[in-house]
C-alpha cells in the first residue's frame, strides 16, 4: 500500500470507536513520544468512552509494539523547515514521502535547516560531515 493510502486509512480507521478517535491521532501520540498506554490515552482521550477502554487498549499495545519494532531501525533526516517549536524533518532514505513533525524539545538544540540528524534508540542526533 501506498504511503498516501496508508495515511488515509489511518484517518479513516477508528481505534476508539467511543470516541471516533482515528489511528492517526493515536500514531501521531506515539512518535511525539506517548509510549506507554496510559500516556497515549492521555493524549489522545481514547479509553474514556463507554467501553472504559475494552475496546482500544488491544489496538494502542498493538501499535505501541509495531513502533517499538520499528524504532529499533537507525534512520538519517534532512532538516527541512523550522517552524516555532517543531521541526520538518524528511527520511533520506525516503525523499518522496512526506514530512515528520517534531517537537524540537526532543532534538538537538543547535539544529537548523539543512542540518543531518540519526535516529536511533528513540534519540537524534547531528551527522557530522
């Protein structure tokens, strides 16, 4: 599946049906750091409808883990935009895929755009050379 199809099926498909709330809200929690189910509820108010939970909790732990696998990878990013308190970073690996919104609190704080970055073990940090 395409990325963009991926994106839409994240809008369109709900984890808390309570709530309405779409995978990506919930995906969005995740890489902003909610790593835990209770601090994906938090952020995202699923788990507080009728069903207290029953329903979405399998579907957060389900995602929490696939992030988990997935952020074992080591990735380099280009910082493309800064805008305020968040930064554009785009997958060098990636070029035609969309954007990631970051918070700049979790990045080194002497980035600027233009600037190579790593992730790897939930952390960033500057490429040299």
């Amino acid at each position: 599946m395409s990325d963009v199809n991926s994106e839409i099926m994240d809008k369109m498909t709900k984890v808390c049906i309570c709530k309405g709330i779409p995978r990506s809200t919930m995906k969005r929690a995740i890489e902003n750091g909610a790593d835990t189910v209770e601090k994906v509820r938090k952020a995202t108010g699923a788990g507080s409808g009728s069903c207290a939970g029953r329903r979405c909790i399998p579907k957060i732990e389900e995602l929490l883990a696939d992030y988990a696998e997935e952020s074992m990878d080591s990735f380099e990013y280009m910082v493309e935009q800064i805008d305020g308190d968040y930064a554009h970073l785009r997958r060098c690996d990636e070029p035609e895929a969309g954007l990631k919104l970051v918070a700049r609190a979790i990045l080194p704080p002497e980035i600027m755009e233009g600037t190579k970055l790593k992730y790897e073990m939930f952390e960033y940090s500057i490429l040299k050379g």
